[in-house]
C-alpha cells in the first residue's frame, strides 16, 4: 500500500512540474520580445532566439529532479553515474558541433538537450565535485569555441595568444583582479550551504520537492517586476553599493532560513525565500555585471575567461567546504535560545556571515575598485 501510494504521489509531482514547466516555457516563447524589450532594452533583442531555446530547459531539465527521487528511493543509484556521465559527454558534443554553426543559439539548444540528463541528483554532492572538474574544462574550452565564430570587434594587444594570459593579465590588471576578489569570495559565501539545503529541506524537514519548485518559480516574475526600480537605484548609487546593500538585505532572510523546521516550513519557507527574490533582484543585476565594471577594452576575452574559472573554482571550493563540514559533524546540534540547530543550518549562518563581510570589503575597497570615469571629449 505504502509503495502504491508513493507511486501515485511520484506520478503527482510529475503532473505538477511538467505543467508547470511546460507553461511558463509557452508563456516565455511568445512573450521573449517584450520581456527582452521591459528587463534590458531593444539593443539586446538579438537574444530573443537564444531565450526561447533556453526557457524549454525548465520543462525538462526538473523532470530530472523528480526521476532521480525516485532513483534513489528504488535504490537504483548506479544509474545515475551513467545518466550524468553521457549526459556531460553529449554535452561537450553538442556544444563542439552547434555552437560554431549557431553561436549563442548552438549552446542553448545543446544546454537544453541535455536538461534532464544533467539535471542536479540526490548525490549531487559527488555530482557536483566531478562537473565542477569538468566546468573548468569546459571554462577553458570556452575560449576556443568563442574565438571561432566572428565576434564583436574590440581592442587587442597585438600580442600573440597564449593559455596562461586568462591568468596573467587579469591578475595584472588591479582593479579588475580586486573586482574578481570579491566575486570569489562572494561566490564561496553563497555556495556553502548549497549542496546540502534541498536535501536537508526534502528530507528532513519533509518539504515537498513541488513545494521547493513552485517557490522558486515566482523569482522570474519578481525580476519582471522590480527590475526597473533596481535600475534606478544602480544608476543612483552604482554597481557596488548596489551590490553591497542588497546583499546585507539577505542577511535577516537567511537567519529566518535557518529556522525553518517541520513545524514552520509551510509559511516561514515562502515568506522567507519571496522575500529574497525582492531583495535578489537588486543584489544578482549588480552581480552579473561584476565582470563588466573594470572590464579592460582590449583583450576581453582573457579576463571573461577569468571570470568564467573563478565563479567555478570559487562555487566548487564553497560546497566542498560545506560538504565537508556536513561530512565531519553529522550529528552536531547546537542550541539558540532553546532552538536546536544541525549542521546544514549553521551552513546558512555561514552564508549570512559572508552577506555581511563581503559586503562590507566592497565599501572598504570602493575607492580602488570603482571604475574610472570616461576621458572628457576635447
């Protein structure tokens, strides 16, 4: 009876997040113009193709998720190595065959083909450290396929290319590294408790993965919404302190994240994280952008690349790090004010440490890091 009724709840959640998806890629499909038009400008209509690719991941790509709690609880585990493993290989594939025929387009359509293959797993601690290996890889790889379709003009060197000047040139480039600095350290921050918040949520606070799902799902809306006041506020006090100021308004919401229990889940979960799809609106434009600020005019794509490893070194590094401490204290517990808290949630205390030093270096570091004004016009 009770495997009967987890297959029917299975077949549930299925239903949900296949509708679900399904809507909101048909909604993005033919509303892609107007939405590119309201976040950025008609400059950026180019994109509209790439979107409409994109947006059929969702659909897809959560299948993943619900296969993979059935996996687990059929006790079917070793497939999943298989499913993952063809799914990066399939990848690398695609994106060598399409992206020099289609660019942007060629990788989105790849990307979304191989959704559901590499879709997150409930050992997606393991899973995470081997496609962390191979995004640096892939981070590398990058730089090849990009150079291969024509590109935007910009300023180069003269210099010949070399592999180590992703490295060097960014690292000598001041500003642009401290800039750099701060997105891995801001990056190690919020990716501590990653690996293990969606299975401590599912499984020990018996949160639903629908529940999670739907949740998450408001975010594009409130980007939708806000985003012309995130705007204004970025061009009323620029990148960083926009940054900063959004960042440091996370910080209550994770504490509150932390108490999240069994008891409470129902209301306290989506109170807090709708309020951090408000708040992240501001702090995740000024952070995309963290690349742009002091980007160089020549040799672009060294730093872009540079980038590009140190969001994965830094995002790899952080869940380790959490990983590693859920792994060494497995059953530690400690007491606030009579309220017991285990080690995944002193992941997120963690993280609401980093959302108020990073932010505080940012202002610190504001009169070296803030890029320099345009030459006057003679």
């Amino acid at each position: 009876k009770s495997h009967l009724a987890f297959e029917k709840n299975m077949s549930r959640v299925y239903a949900i997040v296949t509708y679900l998806g399904l809507a909101q890629s048909v909604f993005f499909t033919f509303f892609a113009g107007i939405i590119i038009k309201i976040l950025y400008s008609e400059s950026y209509l180019p994109a509209v193709p790439v979107l409409q690719i994109l947006v059929w991941n969702t659909a897809f790509s959560h299948m993943g998720y619900v296969r993979n709690i059935w996996i687990l609880a059929e006790g079917k585990h070793a497939r999943l190595w298989i499913i993952n493993l063809c799914g990066a290989l399939t990848n690398i594939v695609l994106n060598l065959c399409l992206i020099p025929c289609w660019g942007a387009c060629g990788a989105a359509l790849a990307s979304s083909l191989v959704a559901d293959a590499l879709a997150a797993t409930p050992y997606q601690d393991t899973i995470i450290v081997i496609f962390r290996y191979l995004a640096y890889a892939l981070a590398l790889l990058d730089v090849v396929i990009i150079s291969s379709p024509k590109e935007y003009p910009y300023k180069k060197s003269g210099d010949l290319p070399r592999l180590r000047d992703i490295v060097t040139k960014p690292l000598h480039h001041k500003k642009f590294a401290l800039t750099m600095a701060l997105v891995f350290a801001w990056t190690f921050c919020i990716n501590v408790p990653l690996s293990s918040l969606n299975y401590y949520l599912i499984n020990d606070v018996g949160v639903s993965y629908s529940f999670v799902y739907i949740i998450n799902m408001f975010y594009p809306f409130f980007l939708m919404a806000f985003l012309p006041l995130g705007k204004k506020i970025i061009r009323r006090v620029g990148w960083f302190k926009a940054f900063a100021v959004g960042a440091m308004l996370h910080i209550p919401t994770n504490l509150m994240y932390s108490c999240v229990v069994a008891a409470n889940y129902t209301w306290l979960m989506p109170t807090v994280r709708l309020t951090q799809h408000l708040f992240g609106v501001l702090m995740n434009v000024a952070y995309a952008n963290m690349v742009y600020i002091n980007l160089p005019e020549t040799d672009q794509t060294n730093y872009v690349a540079f980038h590009t490893l140190t969001v994965n070194i830094a995002s790899f590094l952080g869940m380790m790090a959490g990983t590693g401490f859920v792994a060494a204290f497995p059953d530690i517990v400690v007491n606030v004010f009579g309220l017991p808290f285990t080690n995944v949630q002193m992941l997120l205390w963690v993280e609401a440490l980093g959302q108020l030093l990073v932010p505080l270096a940012v202002l610190k570091l504001l009169p070296k890091i803030s890029p320099d004004a345009p030459a006057a016009a003679e």
